[in-house]
C-alpha cells in the first residue's frame, strides 16, 4: 500500500494493500475502497461511500460528501461506485438523502470530466461520459452509455435514456 504521509486516513476506513493514496487525500472513517484504486492527490473520499475496484480520482475531486439540500439533517445515506471509472479533477458526488431514497450511484466504466456534479439520489448507469461541468440535480437517472455533453445541466427527477447524447 502506498499512502503519501500527508494523507489522512481515517481509523476504519478500507483500504486495500494494491491502493494508491497520493499527497494531501483525506479518506473518512465509512469509506471502503476496492483493489487498485488511486486518488492522485488533493482527494477527498467522505461518508458511507463504497467504491469499486481499478478506479482513478484526479485532484480536487469529492466523493461521498454531505447533500447539497437543506433537509439534509446528517441522517447515515450512501454512495456507491462501481469498477473502473475515471473521476477527474473537481468532480463533487453528493452522498444519498432519506427523502430520495439515501443512495447515490454511480455503475461502472464511466468517464466524469472536470468539473462535473453528481447530485444526492442520482443514478447513474454503466459506460457513461458527463463531459465537463455538466450537473445533476438531485434524483437524476443517467441510463447506460449515455453522454452528457459540457455544461449540460439535468434538472432534478429527470432521465436520460440509455444510449442518449444530450448537449
């Protein structure tokens, strides 16, 4: 395992021996992190968040981070990413909330360019691309191989068929 010694990671987070954790991360306690995931550096990885094996995060990025709604009173809700994704810098992914049903995930084999926002509750599927800046309102359902072109907003409660490519 190779944590950077400006990393803090928090007693009973998991991480497995094939983890690469660079300078300035900061895993919390409820994080468990799959077989050969790397944080570059300057990420943050919060909450009760599962995370797949073989994923990227680049700097600045935020996973597992409390929900951007104000009824949000700190109640225990998730988030969970699948196998091989590549987060990329100043990626923020909203942890779940109880009125949407407290999880928010992400499947595997996706692509978040800079600057996407994965709002709480949101769903996203497999084979994904959100280009840069694009962001999801709470609720959101991205369905497998869709893109979401740059700076596409997607309002809350909607869906984005599979296959799709809105921009």
């Amino acid at each position: 395992m190779s944590i950077h010694p400006s990393s803090v990671v928090a007693h009973g987070a998991v991480v497995p021996a094939s983890c690469n954790v660079g300078p300035f991360c900061t895993i919390g306690p409820e994080v468990v992190l799959g077989e050969n995931c790397t944080l570059v550096s300057h990420v943050v990885l919060d909450g009760r968040t599962r995370i797949g094996a073989n994923n990227t995060f680049h700097p600045f990025c935020a996973v597992g981070v409390s929900p951007q709604d104000l009824k949000y009173g700190g109640e225990p809700t998730e988030t969970v990413l699948g196998d091989n994704n590549t987060i990329r810098e100043s990626v923020t992914v909203s942890r779940g909330t109880t009125g949407g049903g407290g999880i928010t995930r992400i499947g595997s084999n996706c692509l978040l360019m800079a600057c996407v926002h994965i709002g709480h509750d949101s769903h996203v599927g497999s084979h994904c691309i959100l280009a840069n800046a694009a962001t999801l309102a709470g609720h959101v359902v991205i369905e497998d191989f869709a893109t979401v072109g740059a700076f596409c907003p997607v309002h809350q409660h909607c869906t984005v068929g599979k296959y799709s490519f809105i921009g």
